[in-house]
C-alpha cells in the first residue's frame, strides 16, 4: 500500500507542471484568437478607437502577456473563470450549469463502450478464428472508422426520422421523467460510444488472446476448473490491466466528442456553450469551456493511472 501511495504523490506532483502548461496553451491560443472581448462588448455598435482604448485600460488588456497570465493563474486559484462581456454574468456559473449534462453523456457513453467491449472482446477471443471471432473482427474495424457524428446523423435519420423510436434532437431532466432522459441521451450516447467501443473491443480481445496462451490457463483447466471460472476469476482480470491504460486516453476522446454530439442533437451541455461563446464572440466563455475540457482530460488520466497501480501487482512490488 506504501507503494501505491509513493506513486500515487509521484504522479500527483507531475500533473501541476502539466495542469499549468495546460492553462498556458489555452491562454496562449486565445490571446490570438480573432474573436477579441472588446469587439464582443461593443457588438452591434459602432465604438470609437477612445471607447475601445477606454474597455482594455480597464479590463487589463493593454498589459504584458506574462502580467496577464500571472492575473489569469491568480483568478483561477480562485475558482474565477473570467466574466462574459455579453451577459456579464460569470463564466464558472455557466460552466457548472452546462458541465453535469456533459458528464452524463460522457459516463453514458463510457457504460455502453465498455460492456459492448467486454461482451465481443472476450468473446472474439474465446471464439479465436472461428466465425464469430470473424465477424467481430470486421465490425470493429468498421466502427474504428466511422466517426461519431456521422453515426449521429445516420442514427437520427434511420431511428428518429424514419422509424420515430427516439427524438431527433432536445434533452429532458431526470428529476422530471426518467424514461425522457434515457430516450433523449440514448441517441447521443450510442453514436459517441460505438468508435471507442469498437477500439476497445480490438484492445480486449488481443489482451485475452494473449493471456489465454499462457501456461497457467492450460495448467488450470487440465486441473480440472471449469473454463468459465478460469477466465472470468484470471484471464479477464489480467487481461484488463493493458485496455485499462488505453481507457483512460478513450475518456478524453468521449470528453471531446460530447462537444459535437451536443451540438448535433442540440444539447445544452458544454458543447453548446462553447458555439454559443465563438458564435458570439465571447472568448471568455470559449476559453472557460476548452480549459475545464483540458483539465477534466488530464484528472481522468491520472485517475486512471491510480486504477492501474490497484490492478497491476507487478507496479506494487517494483519499488
């Protein structure tokens, strides 16, 4: 246990560098960004250079860029996101209003990504060659190329248009009908989780083939355990240890592509704040959205990294 510990404050320490070259990248980016606060604030209107000259005097944006950044890394020490020019309302207050359906989605995709890659992993390789191996080998290949939101737009012409099963398109709480909200995100979970799923999938049955190959499953079942204990009990769970590390790199890609997925099936997630702030020309809310994606990226992987060191006993006892 000392060990994981040791490790786990190792990592802990590696990730401030990392989360601070994060916020650099993002300041950086949108320092150059065309979509520039005055311009935003002053939309509609016709300012004079005076007035312009007046808005960055006051908001500190005529200062150095390491002056700037320092303000920046101070405020969100603070929890301050910045403040939108348009609505003047604060930027956190609209993250954290659009953040929970953005984690829904991600976790629902994540639910349905790794059953079905367990389910046809295990299964292509326990079927190793034989035809079902085959036809989960062709399907995960199809789905590692289709890209998400064209799945969306197949899936909304096919089983919301066509067939009405599910909408096309809206978000129902599920304090208010549960039945709504599982209908409303099954869409949108499925067509994001099917090109992880499908990856996974070719990750977890390479790991059970490989397992299944060692001398202890041979030494097992000739003892006489049954074949689905020996799996289920040993050759899953070591199996799992390398797809683990690859899940965590999956989270931030469902991460990412919850911001078009939102914005196909029209979500108020973080995706829509985030089209909203470059449609409007607020880089408050645009830069509020990329850094708490970017860190949200960063945590889950180093959450990640602590689940392999539970799993992986050779980590544990090699220091």
């Amino acid at each position: 246990m000392a060990v994981v510990v040791r490790m786990l404050l190792r990592r802990i320490l590696l990730l401030i560098p990392l989360l601070l070259g994060v916020i650099l990248f993002v300041f950086i980016v949108m320092r150059f960004s065309s979509n520039k606060p005055e311009y935003a604030y002053f939309q509609g209107a016709n300012p004079t250079p005076e007035q312009i000259h007046q808005f960055q005097l006051e908001n500190g944006l005529l200062d150095p860029l390491p002056v700037r950044y320092l303000r920046f890394v101070g405020d969100l020490l603070h929890g301050d996101l910045g403040t939108s020019v348009l609505t003047k309302a604060p930027v956190l207050d609209s993250v954290l209003t659009a953040l929970p359906l953005t984690l829904q989605l991600t976790f629902l995709g994540l639910l349905v990504a790794v059953v079905l890659a367990l389910v046809f992993g295990v299964t292509g390789a326990i079927f190793r060659d034989r035809w079902p191996d085959q036809l989960i080998r062709v399907v995960s290949l199809a789905g590692v190329a289709a890209p998400s939101f064209w799945l969306a737009l197949l899936m909304i012409q096919w089983l919301a248009v066509n067939r009405g099963i599910f909408p096309t398109s809206g978000y129902i709480n599920p304090a208010d009908s549960f039945t709504g909200w599982l209908e409303s995100m099954t869409l949108p979970a499925l067509s994001l989780s099917l090109p992880v799923a499908a990856q996974l999938t070719r990750i977890v049955r390479t790991a059970m083939v490989e397992e299944l190959d060692k001398d202890y499953v041979r030494t097992a079942v000739g003892s006489g355990l049954p074949p689905v204990v020996v799996v289920g009990r040993n050759v899953l769970r070591n199996a799992l240890i390398n797809p683990l590390t690859v899940l965590g790199l999956r989270v931030g890609y469902l991460l990412g592509g919850a911001v078009v997925i939102e914005t196909i099936f029209s979500l108020p997630g973080m995706g829509k704040l985030m089209i909203d702030g470059v449609m409007n020309g607020d880089p408050a809310v645009v830069q509020g959205v990329v850094l708490t994606i970017a860190v949200g990226f960063v945590v889950v992987n180093l959450v990640v990294d602590v689940l392999y060191l539970l799993v992986n006993p050779r980590l544990r006892s090699a220091s």
